[in-house]
C-alpha cells in the first residue's frame, strides 16, 4: 500500500497535471490499491478453506464440512498441492498447476476423481490423451498410470478427491518439487486410520449405524 508521504506526493502531482494525466495516474493508483486489497481477500479466503476441512492426524468429527465457493472459476491457493480434509476413506485436496507445469507421470495405489475448475490441459491417463479445461472431471481407477501437464497462459486448477487418503492431512506444497521431495523422503503419508478397512472402523466405533456417537 502507498505511504502516507506517496499519497501526499501522488496528490501533488495529480493537482498540477493535466485532467488525462490526473485520470490516468488516478487509476494506475486505484489497480495498486484494488490488488492488494484482492490478495488480502483470496489469502482470506484460502485460510478459511484450511480451517474449514479436517486437517488433523485423527478421525474426523461426524459433522458436516462446508467450502463455501470453492468450486468457483478461479480461487488461486498459490500452492501447487493443499490437502483441504481427511476422512475415513476419502480425501480432499486442492491443486494449482502453473503454465509450463505438470502434475507428473504417477500411479496411485487410490482412486482418484479430478474435477477442472480454471484453465486447460491435457490429461494422458492408460496411454490415451484427452484435453481438458474448467467444469470438465477425470476418473483415474487405483493402479492407473496417468499424468496431466498445463496448457495455455493460466495456471490449471482442480480439486481431487482420493479415496482412501493419499497424502499426510496437514499436507501444503509450494511447488511440485517439494511434494516430490517429501514423497521420497516417507514425509508426506496418507495416516494408517484412514485406511482401514469399514469393519475395523466398525468395530472401534468410529462408524456406527446408527448414528449416535458419545
């Protein structure tokens, strides 16, 4: 934002130059001032997301998580990968790909569900490309090798859902780089309760039937 000493020094230009001068300096000043006051928002906006979902090392509670928007065109997280919640057997995850970028050639042992919602892409899943951009959903079936690399001059952004978990709860990732990095090093794993079976959740009571919980 503009010092108090830059106002003062901008209104003086502004009062001497002429009416188009004024305008546009005007207007230059008021785009500096709308984009930081939109950073502050999406940044806002992105640690609501974090705070909304279960990301915690424990079983979630039996209640109702809501991501107000977060489907919307473009929501720009900043971070290549951002685990939103973990639940018994599934797992929520944002992602932004920059322009140039990829996801990576990779198999998961999981399904995965990825849902476009800004940009373009291609998508090479069991050797087949498709092209894909905002609104469209790819199904990647446990044990598929696939990869998916941005197209065009904006970042490609999703949200995917593994079922079970695949990544540690608390899970951010600047760049694809450090997701890699942490993956070799056994840093960024899905937590042994979220891939339990229905019976042994069943049988230590953390899904009952009926509904009711202590």
């Amino acid at each position: 934002m503009f010092s108090s000493a830059s106002r003062t020094a901008l209104r003086s230009i502004t009062q001497r130059a002429p009416v188009q001068l004024r305008t546009r300096t005007l207007s230059i000043a008021n785009q500096v001032t709308l984009f930081h006051t939109s950073g502050k928002m999406e940044s806002k906006k992105v640690e609501e997301y974090k705070s909304a979902g279960n990301r915690q090392d424990a079983p979630p509670k039996h209640e109702a998580v809501y991501f107000k928007g977060l489907m919307s065109e473009k929501r720009s997280f900043g971070d290549f990968r951002t685990v939103l919640h973990t639940g018994l057997y599934s797992q929520l995850v944002a992602m932004e790909v920059p322009v140039g970028g990829e996801i990576g050639d990779e198999v998961h042992l999981v399904d995965q569900i990825l849902l476009f919602t800004s940009g373009k892409g291609l998508a090479t899943v069991a050797g087949k490309d498709q092209e894909v951009s905002a609104g469209d959903v790819v199904v990647v079936p446990a044990g598929t090798q696939h990869q998916f690399v941005t197209r065009g001059d904006q970042p490609l952004e999703l949200i995917t859902v593994y079922a079970p978990a695949e990544h540690d709860p608390k899970t951010v990732h600047k760049t694809k780089e450090e997701g890699d990095k942490e993956e070799d090093e056994g840093k960024d794993e899905a937590p042994e309760w979220s891939h339990q079976s229905k019976a042994e959740n069943e049988k230590k009571g953390l899904v009952k039937e009926s509904g009711k919980y202590d």
